[in-house]
C-alpha cells in the first residue's frame, strides 16, 4: 500500500514554454501532499505544501507565480512550472500522506526530471 | 532555523559488516526524527521513524537510536549487503506536528563484496 505516482518521469521542453507535473497517490487520499526539488548532490529541499481544496502553501523563496499547485481531489495535486529557464532543470519529487492513518511518515513518489533547454 | 547534519563522504563498508550512519541537528529537539533510502533517480523511500521518547527502534536488519541530549540520531544496519548501497537521509519535522520535513544532505553507503 501507500503508493504514489509520477507522471512524467522525464521532460525535456524548451525556455519559455510550461511544464505540468501529476502526483497521485494510488490506494489512499492524501489531504496534504509535498512538492520538493533536489538539485544533484544536494538534499531535497521543500517548495510547497499542497492543500486539497486550499491555497498551496509555499516556502519562502519560492514563487508561487511560477510553480503553480492546483490539489483538486484528494488523489492528485499538479506542480505547473510557468516559462521555464535552464536554472528550474532539478528533480521534482512529491509526497503525501495518508489522511487515515497519520500523517507522520510521508510517502514519495519516483521523481520527474526536468530538462529545460 | 533547525539545521541537519549527515557525513558528507561517502561510507564504504565490506559485505557482512555494519554500516553506522550520523545525523547530527541544531537547536530544538523534533517530536520524531526519520530515516529514508534514496537510490539514484529515484525518489525517497521511508525506513523507520523514531519519537523522542524512544532510545532505540529496530525493524529487520536496521537500527535507530535516538540521543535528544545530544542531539543526535544512529542508523545501524546489520549484516550489510551490496543491495543496502544507497544514500541514506535522515528528515525532521520542524514544524512539531504540521509533517513539514527538513531533509539532511544524506551520506552515500557504498557496501562493497
């Protein structure tokens, strides 16, 4: 049980274009889930939380004009990055907890890697 | 603001010995502390979780301990195996109960034949 999905694994786009990225969970709801960026050699570092039904919460530095989260239901939240430039080239990873049985441990989905050229 | 600490350099070790891994924090003790695997790629995997009113938990082959005195955390895995090399995070809540992770950096465990 607890898993969560990506899609996609992998994107290669242009500068200036946008970039949807889908975080599921598979057999739980997730009212709360977690979008991160890791840059290599380096640890995973929060962007936002992603609310069900609410305003995602961003950390600060982070533009929530250009990393857009919508968490429509309680399976799926979107990370959108708006005009992409070569420097939002990371590994975005999302998370999520299970509403019905706690919400200590955070279960993570495989990552999507993100090429902007 | 709460800062983690892992070793940087990587720990090579010999099959069939046990791997110990570091994760040092800053100021206020976490209400938990856990531990995840990462391979290359992919994303994190959960191991254990840890309260501050445990000392030690153990699943399998892997052990935490827990020292809020000083401020740090073991991971201990017995009888390694080349399929335990991975890299290694330790994450905090710092928020006491809102499940707002702050990762370590990770220490690369290189389990050799």
């Amino acid at each position: 049980g607890a898993v969560v999905s990506q899609h996609p694994s992998r994107v290669i786009c242009k500068s200036g274009t946008s970039v949807k990225i889908e975080c599921r969970s598979l057999d739980f709801q997730a009212t709360t889930m977690f979008w991160y960026r890791q840059f290599p050699k380096q640890s995973l570092m929060l962007m936002a939380t992603s609310n069900e039904g609410s305003k995602a919460t961003y950390e600060q530095g982070v533009e929530k004009d250009k990393f857009l989260i919508n968490h429509a239901s309680l399976t799926l939240s979107t990370l959108t990055v708006t005009s992409a430039h070569p420097e939002d080239s990371s590994f975005y990873i999302c998370s999520a907890s299970d509403s019905g049985t706690g919400r200590e441990t955070q279960y993570f989905g495989p990552g999507t890697r993100l090429l902007v050229l | 603001s709460q800062k983690i600490e892992q070793n940087s350099e990587a720990l090579n070790i010999q099959e069939g010995k046990t791997a110990t891994l570091t994760c040092n924090y800053t100021n206020y003790s976490p209400a938990y502390l856990q531990w995840y695997r990462q391979d290359p790629g992919r994303g994190p995997v959960f191991l254990l979780l840890i309260r501050e009113n445990e000392k030690e938990k153990r699943k399998e082959r892997l052990k935490v301990t827990f020292d809020t005195t000083l401020k740090q955390s073991l991971f201990h895995i017995t009888a390694s195996q080349p399929a335990d090399s991975a890299t290694y995070l330790c994450a905090l809540d710092i928020t006491g109960g809102g499940n707002k992770l702050t990762f370590g950096t990770g220490t690369q465990l290189k389990v050799e034949l």
